[in-house]
C-alpha cells in the first residue's frame, strides 16, 4: 500500500517537468511565430521526435507504476524528415500527432496532482503548527519596493497565531487591495481547508495516476488508438473512393 502510495506521487511528480518542456516546445512549435518555413521544419522534427518521447514516456510509466503497455512497432517512419515522402509520413502519422495530444493531456493531470501534493505539504505544516507540536517564534522581513506599479515597503510578520502582510507605501495597482492582510492559520476555516487538500491527497491523487497511465496507453501504446483512428480514417478514404 505505502509502496503503491509512493509511486502515484512520484509518476505525478516526474510526469510534470516533462509534461511543462514539452509542452513548451509544442507551444513554440504552433504559436512561436517566425518564418513559416522554419516553423514547418520545426513542425517536421517536432512529429519525428514524438516517436522517441512516445518510447521514454511508455519506459517511464511501466517502470514507475509497474505496468506493461506494449510498444508501439517502430521504426514509425521509413524515410528522412527531409524528404517529400519523409514529411508526407510524418504530417499524416497518427502516432505521432496523437503524442501531441498526450503533452496536452500529461500537462493537465499533472498540474492537478502537483497543486494537491504542494497544498498537502503546506497543509502537514499548517497543522504541525496549529497542534503545537512546533510553535514559530516571532519572525519579520521587510522588503524595499520601489517599481514602477508600486513604491513603499512590503513587511512580513510570522508569529505563533497569524501571518502578516504589510504595505506602507503608494500603490497604483488596484486602491482595492488593501495596504494590510492577515491570515490566522489557527482559524476553523484554514484547519477545514488543511484537511480538505490532506484527503484530496489520499483519494485523488490514485485516481490521477491511474487515469494518467491510461492515458499513457491509449495515445501512445501499441493497438491503442492512434492506431484504431488511422484504421478507421484508412476505411472512411476507402469508401468514398469507390
């Protein structure tokens, strides 16, 4: 149980900076702007790369969750990126721009679970806190600001019952935002948002794992359905040419 526990919380953790670098160069591949021509070669390598990062992510997942998603037979393209037919394979390849579509799917889950797995941290310690077993001594920070939205001092004031935040000082972003907040860590509301993102992570993160890993072997696994797309897409072509 704890091993199964662990190893949810490292396939979220490991699946996040990946998921973020990929994601990154997707977004630079489509949205980067620049000359066209050097966009459609960047498209070109982005397709031919998928094929590997489809290998790692399957390595990955069956390694860390201990599963047994099939590779997909590769090599997936029989010709150069930078040939007529090498592009033509890659730009029609379902494998490939279904991996595409994994990034966008792996950026999500993982951004979920890694919020609840960074709240349930910030939680543990809000309760240590509050139960006594560590009390913080009276701590302060004061931080000069002088930018061209705000001028003044920014203060910081941790003590065994609240934190602090204090602005003395002009600012022009928002007069709606108050020059002082305080936040009572030992209120009933912080404790009950506290064991909210506690459960959040003993029930969802399994679940996000588990849809994760699927995931996984249904946009990049072998019979899977880049694979039951392009047979259907294959049929659909077949019946409108006869």
């Amino acid at each position: 149980m704890i091993k199964k526990m662990f190893h949810d919380r490292l396939f979220i953790l490991s699946t996040f900076p990946i998921a973020l670098l990929s994601f990154w160069l997707v977004k630079l591949t489509f949205w980067g702007g620049g000359f066209l021509p050097f966009m459609g070669l960047m498209l070109l390598v982005l397709l031919t790369v998928a094929e590997y990062f489809a290998a790692f992510e399957i390595r990955r997942t069956n390694k860390i969750m201990n599963s047994e998603i099939q590779q997909p037979e590769r090599p997936w393209f029989s010709t150069p990126f930078w040939s007529w037919d090498g592009a033509k394979q890659r730009l029609t390849s379902s494998k490939a721009w279904f991996a595409v579509v994994y990034v966008f799917a792996a950026i999500f889950f993982s951004s979920i679970g890694v919020t609840i797995l960074a709240f349930f941290w910030l939680s543990v310690a809000v309760l240590i806190f509050v139960m006594g077993f560590i009390t913080p001594s009276n701590w302060s920070w004061v931080f000069n600001l002088n930018e061209q939205e705000a001028t003044g001092k920014l203060s910081f004031l941790i003590d065994p019952d609240k934190v602090q935040i204090t602005f003395n000082g002009t600012q022009s972003i928002d007069s709606e935002i108050p020059n002082q907040m305080i936040w009572a860590y030992t209120s009933g509301w912080t404790i009950a948002v506290c064991v909210i993102f506690i459960l959040l992570n003993i029930f969802v993160i399994p679940v996000l794992a588990k849809h994760m890993r699927d995931v996984t072997a249904n946009l990049l696994g072998a019979n899977a359905l880049p694979d039951s797309f392009s047979y259907a897409f294959q049929s659909w072509l077949t019946s409108r040419k006869k």
